[in-house]
C-alpha cells in the first residue's frame, strides 16, 4: 500500500452502480461496476426514477463484490470518495448518501469527486498493456460521453482551462438517438459500432459541423441529416427498436457515415487544439472512447504529430468506480473534503474557459 492509502470509490452518477477500491490513485484492487443498459435497453433509454431505484437496489451487493474482490477491510481505508455531480439528481443521491453513511459509521473523510474529472483521471490508472505510462503535461484532453463532450487543457494536475465544449447533444447522446432511428438496441454507441464494422459499402457521407476554428462541437445537424435519411428511406419517422424498416446492409452503411462524421471532427478538433497549445500528451476518455474506431484514429494522428495519446481500457473509459477513485486521490492530496451535509449537483461543471 502506497502512502496516501486505499479510497473507496462510489460512482452512481448515470446508469453504472460502480464501487472500487484504489491504491494511491493508480492501482485497482477492485473495481465491480453493476449495469443497468439492460434493463434501460428495453425502455430504449434511461429512466431517472427507474435508474434510481436499481442503485438502490445494487449498491450493497456491488460494495460486498467489491471487498471481496480486494481483499482488505475498513482499517485499510483512509477515505471514502463519490461523485456529487454532474448527473442525474436520484441516481446521484443514491450514491452520496450510501458514501456518508459509510463515511459517518466508519469515521473516515469524504472526499467529493466531478464525474467528468473521474473521466479525465481514468488515463492515469496503471495499464501494463499501455506503452505510455502516464500522461505528460501540458495535455489536452477530449472527454466524451453520453452527457457531455469537450476539450480541455491541462497545464498541471487538477488544473484545467475548456477549449470547447458541444454547443448541443454530447457525441454519446448522437450515438443513442442515431441508433434508436436505426432500430438499434440502446445504447446506441457499442450497437452503430458493431454495424458499420460490417458496412460492405462506405460511401454514405453525412455533415460535419466544424464551426469555424471553434474547439466546439455540434451534433445536432448530423442527427437531422441522419433522421432525414432515414425517414426518406422507410416510410417515416424512422423505426422502433429492432424493427429497422432498412435491410442489416443499409443500417450498416448509415451507421458508417455516422461514425465516420462524429469521429472526424472529434479527432481533427482536438488535433488541432492539441497542436495549438503545444500538448506533450493527448488524453481520450468517456464512454464514447469505449469506440475503436475513436481510439484507433487519434492515436495515429497522435502518433503522427509527435504526442502520444493515453486511452484507458474500454472497460474504464465507461462509468466506473475506479475512475473516481483515481480523481479522489489528487483531491484528497489537494485537501478536499466534502461535509456530511454533501449535496447532489445535477449540473456541475468541471471547468471554465
Ligand atoms: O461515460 P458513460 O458511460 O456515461 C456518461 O457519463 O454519459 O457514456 C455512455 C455513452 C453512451 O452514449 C454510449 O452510447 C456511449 O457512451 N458509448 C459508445 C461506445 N460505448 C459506449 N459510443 C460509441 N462507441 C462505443 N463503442
Ligand atoms: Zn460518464
């Protein structure tokens, strides 16, 4: 155990009921994460209210799984981490108050966590599969999930400055929707990946809204194009999940020009922005970055241009405890505590510009 000791990381921010337990920032002893997509697959997306409830119901099972996993017991642990924001209220009190509690019984510190942070310090996990060990600064780091996408600058630990951020849908949330006009399981994002993997024709080519030299994003544009398509191709307003009115060929051709768009402009943003602040590193994280053909086309443009990008496993770019814990131990360091009076905040954010 290195100084600074194991935190207990909780994570229910979204649909993942994730607790871990991490050494010093870097290593994980465990790290159990329970999945809802399942049960939001057959509502073809979230419910807060039903979200809510499965943490409530798989957060002690997840929290046993993980002090089995590890190994170790309460003495071992010098602080208690959760994420207080940004998601959705229910499911984020869950979380906060399951965290205090454990942190009022076993008088140990709380320490508050950003989810979007969480995302940011998952590439500082250790990964003996990684040829870069760890990120070097200054980086520039594109986060994208199924609630947020932007670009951040980071000159040292913990100290960001946002170069862009989407104008409207997150790149995940562009995935989900495109993917549910598709008559794609939700979500949306793993579904489009895997179909336009076996796209035979790759001469679909949707828009790419560039917005000047902004370090903004929008996807709102591509997911008209796309509806429009689609619904000029069946018979209306799209499809119903599993039930694409489009033949497999088709929806894996459209799921290629889609992907196509949203990873070209992410990668050529944040080349470019990488460039412009003279990046030593390029970090990628959030669910979106599960996507192969995200992290295949970066680290070679990364590579090309001389700094190397730092992506955790698929498994730790999507909603995890171990990636709070990671950010909590920077916070801790850094004196952050958080009262057992922490509160849920649905929109916080993680940096200004
Ligand atoms: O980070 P995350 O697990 O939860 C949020 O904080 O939002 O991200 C979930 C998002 C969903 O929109 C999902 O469709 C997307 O990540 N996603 C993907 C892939 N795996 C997950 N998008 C594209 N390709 C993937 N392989
Ligand atoms: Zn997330």
């Amino acid at each position: 155990m290195t100084a600074g000791g194991l935190i207990l990381a909780v994570e229910s921010s979204c649909d993942e009921t994730g607790i871990a337990i991490v050494d010093g920032g870097k290593t994980i002893l465990a790290n159990v994460v329970a999945s809802q997509v399942a049960m939001h697959a057959a509502m073809g997306g979230i419910v807060p209210e039903v979200a809510a409830r499965a943490h409530l119901r798989w957060i002690v099972p997840v929290l046993d799984e993980a002090w089995a996993a590890a190994g170790v017991g309460w003495d071992d642990i010098a602080a208690v981490a959760v994420t207080n924001g940004p998601g959705l209220a229910g499911s984020l009190l869950v979380g906060i108050n399951f965290a205090k509690t454990l942190a009022y019984v076993h008088a140990k510190p709380l320490v508050p966590v950003n989810h979007l942070e969480g995302h940011l310090y998952a590439a500082w996990l250790a990964d003996e599969t990684r040829e870069v060990a760890e990120p070097l600064f200054p980086l520039v780091a594109l986060i994208v999930s199924g609630g947020h996408t932007f670009l951040v600058e980071m000159t040292d630990h913990l100290q960001y400055r946002l170069l862009g951020e989407t104008v409207d849908d997150a790149a995940g949330e562009a995935f989900d929707k495109v993917g549910r006009l598709l008559g794609l399981p939700y979500p949306g994002g793993p579904a489009i990946m895997k179909a336009a993997a076996s796209a035979t024709r790759q001469d679909v080519v949707f828009p790419r809204a560039w917005l000047g030299d902004s370090f903004d994003f929008s996807f709102s544009g591509l997911k008209t194009a796309a509806r429009r398509t689609i619904a000029t191709e069946t018979d209306g307003e799209g499809t119903s999940i599993g039930e694409s009115a489009l033949s497999e060929d088709r929806v894996a051709e459209l799921s290629y020009g889609f992907q196509e768009s949203v990873v070209d402009v992410l990668v050529t943003k944040t080349l470019r922005a990488a460039r412009q602040v003279g990046a030593r590193s390029v970090v990628l994280g959030g669910g979106v970055a599960a996507n192969r053909v995200l992290r295949d086309r970066l680290a070679d443009g990364a590579a090309a241009a001389g700094f190397p990008l730092v992506v955790p496993r698929p498994s730790l770019c999507t909603d995890n405890g171990a990636m709070i814990g990671a950010a909590a131990s920077r916070r801790w360091a850094a004196g952050a505590r958080a009262g057992l009076d922490l509160d849920a905040r649905p929109s916080l954010p993680l940096a200004r510009r």
